[in-house]
C-alpha cells in the first residue's frame, strides 16, 4: 500500500526522464519493481482478443499471451474494470505466474475509451493492494496512455 506522497515522487521521477513507448514502460517497471510489496510487474499490450506482453520486472512467467476474459488480467479487459484481488486462491480462473504470489492488482491503460494494455502488479502477501494503490497505478497508467507510441 503505497502513499500519496510515494505516488508523487514516484510519478515525479518518471516524468523528469523524458521518455515514452517501450522505454518509459520499462522504466516504470523498474521503478514500481522497487517498491514494498510489488513483486512482480509487468505491461501487457492489447491485441485484438489478446494481452500480449510487453515490458515486465521479475520472475519470468508462461503467460505471455492471454485471451481477454482468461485470468485476472483478461476478465480486467473484458469488463472494462480494474482488478484489485485480495487473494488470487479465491479466483477460480486465476492464472498462476508463480507460487508465491498471492495478490493481484490489474488496471487498464485507456486511450479515451480504448483499452491499449494493462499494468498488472503481483504481491506476496494477502491483501498487498488497496485503493491507494489503484489511484496511484491509474495516474501511472494516464502517464503511460500519453506516452504510449
């Protein structure tokens, strides 16, 4: 659970490198990789029906192409709504990336109305993630729409 004041450094940093596309997603990633209890992060791009992994920090994970409504990434796309999962255990159609995860936030990266990805954040402990969370990843992911190309 991260600060407001967190948020803001955070977002500060990114802004003052000046970069964009697939440089500032990895840098972002980087960067939220850094913090207490984000233990796995990752951007994935929206193609058609399909996520498809972009830029990530952490360990590697089998779910580099994920059908929309699979997962808690797909059903983020298909209902057109972050996801902020407590414990992954109680998701029947939860795709495991690891063992040790054990919470999940997802939250979509929108152009307007268009979906363009996701940024999925994996954490080892039971309710890693709250809504200080979701308002900090979702300034991050309006700075990524921005700065997409």
């Amino acid at each position: 659970m991260i600060t407001a004041i967190k948020a803001i450094e955070f977002l500060n940093e990114l802004r003052s490198k000046n970069l964009s596309g697939a440089l500032l997603r990895k840098a972002a990633m980087q960067g939220l990789f850094e913090l207490p209890g984000y233990d796995w992060c990752g951007v994935y791009r929206l193609e058609k029906d399909t996520l498809v992994l972009d830029e990530y920090v952490g360990e590697e994970t089998d779910h580099t192409h994920i059908k929309v409504g699979v997962g808690v990434c797909g059903t983020a796309v298909a209902e057109d709504e972050n996801q902020v999962i407590a414990d992954v255990t109680k998701i029947e159609n939860y795709l495991s990336c690891s063992l040790s995860t054990r919470s999940e936030i997802v939250v979509l990266i929108r152009d307007g109305s268009i979906v363009l990805g996701q940024i999925d954040i994996d954490g080892h402990a039971v309710g890693a993630f709250d809504y200080s969370d979701e308002k900090f990843l979702q300034d991050l992911a309006d700075f990524l729409s921005d700065n997409w190309a």
